[in-house]
C-alpha cells in the first residue's frame, strides 16, 4: 500500500460496522479537529466506502474488511474511539506535515 502525504489528504471516511455511533462521534472529533484544514470528514458503513476516500479511519478488527472494500486506499486502524494514538498521529500529519501509511 502506497502512502499518501497529508497536504494532499482531502477527504477521511470513518468507517463503521453495523452500528453507527460510535463513528458518528470520532468523525465529528476529527472533523472538529481538522477545521480549517481544508479536509472532508464522513462515516459510512465499512462495506460501502467511498471511491474517493483518501484515508480510511477504522477500527482495527475492521481492517480485513475495509482493504476489501477500499484498495489500495490508505487504511489507518484505531483500537479506541477516543485519544487512539493514530488517529491524533493522522491529525497531526495533516497539519503539520509528512506521510501517512505506507
């Protein structure tokens, strides 16, 4: 997997199983986060990514199916919700610089 450099990272879909929730609340803190930046955030369903997804943002026993469904998209597993390491490394990337994934 290729990584992508976080100036040129544009849109970040949260990627959720069959609930919604818990997605809906990281989105809205990474969207929060990231104001300004000039950089998309959603959630959907893991199953239905989006074509245009720059960085896919999921929990890691989704990652399996998350690459299935988004090749060749950067993929970043989280373990918590809130305060994961990667997620703040991939809001940090974005603002201040660097790659993100591979």
């Amino acid at each position: 997997m290729a990584g992508i450099d976080g100036k040129d990272i544009r849109k970040i879909v949260v990627a959720c199983d069959a609930g919604m929730g818990s997605s809906v609340m990281l989105a809205t803190q990474v969207r929060r986060r990231l104001k300004g930046a000039g950089v998309e955030v959603v959630h959907t369903p893991v199953n239905s990514i989006p074509g245009d997804a720059d960085v896919v943002l999921c929990h890691a026993g989704l990652a399996d199916r998350a690459r299935a469904a988004a090749p060749g998209t950067v993929l970043v597993p989280f373990q918590v919700f809130i305060g994961d390491p990667a997620v703040t490394r991939l809001v940090d990337t974005i603002k201040k610089g660097g790659t993100v994934g591979g």
